[in-house]
C-alpha cells in the first residue's frame, strides 16, 4: 500500500477521533457553569455558551452532513453560503435549551460519525463549489468540520475566562482580552 494513502487514513482516524470526541468535551466544560454565565454574552458581538451551543447542534446537518451529501449525489454541486448571523436570530438560538441543545447535538453527531465512517476514499475525493469559497473536496468539508468543533470548543473557553478575568486582581495587569 502506498504510504501516503495510510497517512491520509491515519489522519482521517485522527479528524473523526476529534469529531467523536468533542461533544463530551464541550459538555463537561458546560457542565461546570452556572445558568447565567451559560447565557451571558462575554461581550457584544461575542456569542454567548448558549448561543454558541445552539450553533453547533443547528449547523451540524445544514452546514457539514447536507453539504457532503449533496457533494456524493451530485455532479460539482453549488454549495450555498450560511448567514451564521442571521440563523443566530432566525433560530432563536437564546430561547433554547443548553442541555436539550447539547442532548440533540450529540445524537446527531453519533449518528453522522456512523455516516462518515461508511463513506469510501472515492467519495471523499468528489467536489462540489462553495458559492463563497469555491471547490471544496467531501474530505475537506470533513477536515473542516473537526477544525469548527475545535474552534468552538476554544470559544466556550473563552467564554469562561471571560468570567474569570474581572476576579483576578492585579493579575489583570498580565493578560489582554481580545
């Protein structure tokens, strides 16, 4: 076998190992805040825990599973952007339910993994057209997915040293926030 093809398989093991990995990681950084700070945006324009949560659980079939789908049915299928913005207020995500939110979440992802895992190597090389970014192979929304819930997982993080921040004194000499 050739050797690139078994480190492209190890690190596709590797991205889904993330993406098997992260529900349970957000929900224990989660668990440890209380209600109001899961609500409280760390500052305006920054998404607060809940809203962040709402996201991830909204944006898990709409902006990953439906557009790989759409890439393996298709011919270089038009990939339509997402207003992330928008859906904020669109899909209410500040009536929903953190804990409801991160159940549904989870499913969908056990239930996307086992998808994934069925996909073959010729599938993941099909390409559609982002309408924002242009060609993307299935593999790279893949890669991109892992590299989201990453980003998300730090944004959460944020969120909680931003509630630290004001109680740590002179401390706060060392440290900007962004």
């Amino acid at each position: 076998m050739c050797p690139v093809l078994l480190v492209r398989g190890e690190e596709m093991k590797s991205v889904l190992a993330i993406l098997a990995t992260t529900p349970e990681k957000i929900r224990r950084e989660v668990a440890s805040m209380s209600p109001r700070e899961i609500r409280t945006r760390p500052l305006p324009g920054k998404w607060s825990v809940q809203e962040i949560l709402a996201h991830i659980e909204d944006i898990e079939d709409v902006g990953f599973r439906d557009r790989i789908e759409a890439i393996l049915s298709a011919d270089h299928p038009l990939l339509l952007s997402i207003d992330q913005e928008k859906r904020v207020t669109e899909k209410r995500y500040v009536r929903t339910d953190p804990s409801r939110t991160l159940g549904s979440w989870a499913r969908k992802r056990r239930a996307n993994l086992k998808w994934l895992k069925s996909l073959r190597p010729a599938e993941l090389k099909r390409r559609g057209t982002h309408e924002k970014i242009g060609e993307m192979s299935a593999e790279e929304f893949i890669y991109e997915w892992a590299f989201h819930d990453l980003g998300h997982l730090k944004q959460i993080l944020e969120v909680k040293r931003y509630a630290l921040y004001p109680r740590i004194g002179n401390m706060r000499n060392y440290y900007k926030l962004a």
